[in-house]
C-alpha cells in the first residue's frame, strides 16, 4: 500500500521548504522529496539575497541566525575598461548568505513544523487519479492529494505532467575560495563584459567565511570563467588563496512557463520560471509562492479556497522585464559601457536594476509604470 500524504513537494530548496514549513504548519501531512543526499550539496545558486527576499525570510521565521548572512549596502559596477561606479540606495541592501547552511536550518524548521523530508529520494515516476497524485520517489510508493514541483529549472515534475518547461536560460559558473585578500566587504563587485559574459555579469563578494567569484552567459554562450577569474586577480589579492568549492547551474531568464499547473499539480520557483528575466534573481518570488502555494492547497483541503491550479494567474508576467532581457542579450556593446559607465544617465538605469523601484528616487510615475507593467 502506497504511503499517504495531503501534500508531496519535489524539491528541498527555497521554495520547496518555506512550502512545506507552512503547509505542515496548517495541518497538512507533508513529505519532501529530494533528489540531493543533504540540503543544499551540490549547490546550484548563489544564495545572495535581495533585501526583500531577507525581510520575508525575518518576517515568517522571527530573525535568521547571524552566523548565515552579511549584510552588503552597496554594489561596484565595473565596465570592460577597468573604470567603475559604486552604486548605494538608502535602506537597501543585499545579503550573501552560507546558502547550504540558510538551506540546512530552513530544512529543520520544515521538520520542526512537522513536515517530512527525504533526502536522496527523487520523484521517478508519477500519474495523477481523480482524487490523488501517485507517486514512485526513492524506491517508495506515494500517494498524495496535491503535488507541488519545486525542483528547479530542469523540474522532473515538469516533465512528468507535460508542464512548461524553461527554455531560455543563463549558464552559471561559480568558485568560493578561502585568503583572497583586497576585496572591498560592503560593496558587490559586479562587471559588465560581453566578451566574458554575453547576456549577463560577473561578480566578486566577500561572503560568509569565502570569497565568492562567478560569471553567468547566455546557454548559447559559455561563461569564460577562467579569465574571468584571472581578470579577477588583477583587482584582489589571490596570492593566498585557496579553492574552497567550485559549482554551477542553470537560471530561467525566460519568465513563466505554460501551463505551471494542471489538475492536482502546481509548480512553484525554478520549475515555474518565477525569475526576474533582467536580473535572473528569483529567490524572493520561490519564498513568496512557496508559502502561497501552501496555503492554497490547505484552504482547497479544508473546503474554503479556489482551485491551487489558479494561484499561477498571480505569478510576475515580467512584460518590461522580458523586452529587457532580449536587449541584454544583444548588447551593449563594450564600446558604449565603458563610454557612459559613471554617467547619469546608466546611474540611474543600474539603480533600477540592482534596487528595484528603491533606485528610482522620486520618480513615482516611472516606479508605477514598471509595477503596472510587471503585474
């Protein structure tokens, strides 16, 4: 006989376990199921945190352990040439975070809460009945009420229904060593160069006990991560440095696939394409429908709520933010970046970028054209 549960999330990251903690929070008998053998190992993000993803984060847990995050006020963008400009927004901030470490303590609040999560159990194979989705992960046999796909951009649950898939993605690659030395703690170091990274950035932070240096392309377009690095070696100190782990990933810069849901399934973060096309940031909007979805389906359980199927007609259409990825991906030309780098003019358009509407100042018209365009 098949196990039962209310609830079943493909998936222990963001999304997967903010789902879980509030769906076991609300009553719901809630396994996860991970393909990982623990939280976060091998990881695939960055895990820098934009300021309102934190505040979420604060809001639903009562704090984060200090000994996972560091708080970074400003960012340094460099252009091709060298030449750069430090970026700040008042009360924003970003925050690098021990992201196997965020990952491991949000697992045990999940489990606290009373969910069930299982490591090394991959969803194989998957059918959905009038009134069940049954499920073969990790070798069991599983029946659930409501499924729930957080398993990342390449999302077996995706594939299993006939869901959206991600189509256009960047290709991340990303180095954490221990000694680098010159890095400036309260700035995010990010550069612009379309001949190392074609359609996205570079960057350089001083994490939580590493340095961190990645480099994200188009797919088309392979990261040169190598000279990057070496470019890398230029501006900080590497002479006693050492490689503390190497990782890399795809993100979804193409917005929301259709369908993100079909009967009594529902996906949710990577798998929905719940990701910033311009910024490819994505983890504020997994721990925003991930706690939504959760509630969905428990209010749809307890006879009170709409169908969870339709919580995708909330996700961001990202309409602006679409227009600017296929911009991105042509250029600019670094010619034109080291040309305007330090002016008013991409001063402002990088604000809008890095900080969201908190970059646009006054300008409240400009900051409720993008919002109604986003919606």
């Amino acid at each position: 006989m098949p196990e039962r549960y209310d609830l079943a999330i493909a998936g222990a990251g963001f999304a997967g376990l903010v789902a879980a903690r509030r769906a076991a929070q609300r009553g719901l008998r809630t396994v996860v199921l991970e393909r990982k053998a623990e939280p976060g190992r091998p990881l695939h993000t960055t895990g820098i945190l934009v300021n309102e993803a934190f505040d979420l984060l604060v809001r639903e847990f009562g704090g984060i352990p200090a000994d996972l995050w560091r708080a970074v006020p400003g960012v340094r963008l460099y252009a091709p040439s060298g030449r750069s400009t430090d970026l700040h927004s008042p009360g924003y901030q970003f925050y690098l975070t021990d992201t196997p470490g965020l990952l491991r303590w949000l697992a045990r609040a999940a489990a606290q809460a009373g969910a069930e999560i299982r490591f090394g159990a991959p969803v194989q194979t998957a059918r959905q009945t009038a009134s069940a989705v049954e499920i073969a992960a990790g070798g069991a046999a599983l029946e659930a009420q409501w499924l729930i796909g957080a398993d990342g951009a390449k999302s077996a649950v995706a594939e299993l229904f006939g869901l959206g898939r991600n189509r256009r993605v960047l290709v991340g690659l990303e180095a954490e060593f221990s000694g680098v030395e010159g890095v400036d703690a309260r700035l995010l170091h990010t550069f612009l160069d379309r001949a190392l990274a074609p359609g996205y950035i570079g960057w350089v932070a001083a994490g939580v006990g590493v340095t961190q240096v990645g480099i994200a392309a188009r797919r088309a377009d392979r990261p040169e991560f190598e000279a990057f690095l070496q470019r890398a070696k230029t501006l900080f100190d590497f002479r006693n440095a050492a490689l503390v782990e190497r990782r890399s990933g795809v993100i979804p810069v193409g917005g929301v696939v259709h369908p993100a849901a079909s009967g009594r399934v529902l996906l949710i973060g990577d798998a929905a394409g719940t990701v910033s096309p311009l910024t490819a940031g994505g983890i504020y909007t997994a721990l925003d429908f991930g706690t939504r979805a959760a509630d969905a389906v428990a209010d749809r359980l307890a006879g009170t709520g709409a169908d969870p199927a339709l919580l995708p007609r909330q996700y961001p259409k990202y309409r602006a933010k679409r227009w600017l990825r296929r911009a991105l991906d042509l250029g600019p030309p670094d010619w034109l970046v080291n040309l305007l780098i330090g002016t008013r003019p991409m001063q402002a358009f990088a604000r809008v970028v890095y900080f969201h509407s908190k970059g646009l100042g006054s300008k409240a018209a400009w900051k409720d054209m993008v919002r109604r365009s986003d919606a």
